[in-house]
C-alpha cells in the first residue's frame, strides 16, 4: 500500500476555521468526502475540497483505479506563518493583527500497482 498526498502550503486561511473539517472527512473514502464537503457554506472546506481532489488526481496520475473508493488515511492541518501587523491603540499603545496562514495535508491509500 502506497500513501498518495497533496497539500496546500501557505493556505490563506487560519488553521482553526480548517481542522473541524479535516476531522469530518478523515476515515471516509475520496468520494464521501467530496460528498460531505460540497454542501458545507464555509471557506475551509472549499479549501480542504480543493486539496482533496488534488490526492484523488494524484492517485489516479499514479495508476490507481476507482479513486473514489480509496479511503483518506490522514487529513490533518498545521498553522503556518504569519504576517504581523501593528494596529494604533489609546494612549499610544499598539496591538498585535496576526495574520494567519495554514498547511493543509491530505493522504489517501492507493494500493501499488506494478
């Protein structure tokens, strides 16, 4: 068995709006995943689709047949950088804007094919 990855570095999103996602689609095969993440409103999962389709395109450029039923292994994401900014506040102190960014990794399991 071969692990087939894709992922996305420096996703403009932070990692928190994405993980609730990544948990709901870990276990379900490629299809199912794709299933539940088309109906969800939220930015993280056009993000996490997006990534997913990828494994699933990577998987079938490998010579994997019936993509959609190799179940997704590992889905996870990790915080990435950060652009720091300074926003004025009263009487001259300053707050911290952190700008968030994420790495989404998505792995499915596609058997090896000789």
């Amino acid at each position: 068995m071969a692990l087939v990855k894709a992922s996305h570095r420096h996703a403009r999103i932070s990692a928190t709006k994405v993980r609730p996602f990544a948990k709901m689609i870990q276990g379900l095969t490629v299809e199912q995943g794709i299933e539940a993440l088309k109906y969800e409103p939220n930015r993280g999962a056009r993000f996490l689709e997006k990534v997913l389709r990828s494994a699933a395109a990577n998987a079938e450029d490998r010579g994997a047949r019936n993509v959609d039923n190799l179940p997704i292994v590992d889905c996870h994401v990790d915080g990435g950088p950060m652009f720091k900014r300074m926003q004025p506040r009263a009487r001259g102190m300053a707050f911290v804007i952190r700008r968030r960014f994420s790495h989404i990794h998505v792995a499915i399991d596609a058997p090896e094919v000789e």
